[in-house]
C-alpha cells in the first residue's frame, strides 16, 4: 500500500507537492522536504506481470526482487 504525503520544499523553488514515501523518505531525513500533516494510504499497489521467468542476475529480475522486499 502507498503512503502519500503533502510535502513543502526548503527553498523558493518548491512550495507544495505530492509525494510518495518511498520516494521522498531521504529528503525528508535530510530536511530538504517537509511533510507537515504526515502520510496517509492511499490504496494503491504496483504489480509485475511476466509470461515467462526473468532471466537471473537481469536487470528485470533485479526489480522483481526489489519489489518483493518492499511489498507489505
């Protein structure tokens, strides 16, 4: 499940947005984004669909294990 965020920037150049945790968490740890009301889930997923198995060690097999140990 994703958690969204209403973000503010650090500079004049970003004010407000919209951001996914996955995508912003180092930004926020470094304190370039704030998100001032916290995340909330917004009841989407990502899912990979293949015919057949990726071949091992393929940059598509990389994704497939890297969405494996993110999934809840």
């Amino acid at each position: 499940m994703q958690r969204f965020a209403l973000l503010s920037g650090s500079d004049d150049l970003f004010r407000y947005g919209v951001g996914a945790s996955h995508l912003v968490h180092g930004d926020i740890a470094a304190v370039l984004l704030a998100a001032p009301y916290g995340f909330i889930e917004d009841g989407s997923n990502y899912y990979l669909f293949t015919a057949k198995p990726f071949p091992s060690g393929s940059v598509q097999d990389d994704l497939h294990k890297w969405l494996r140990t993110v999934a809840d």
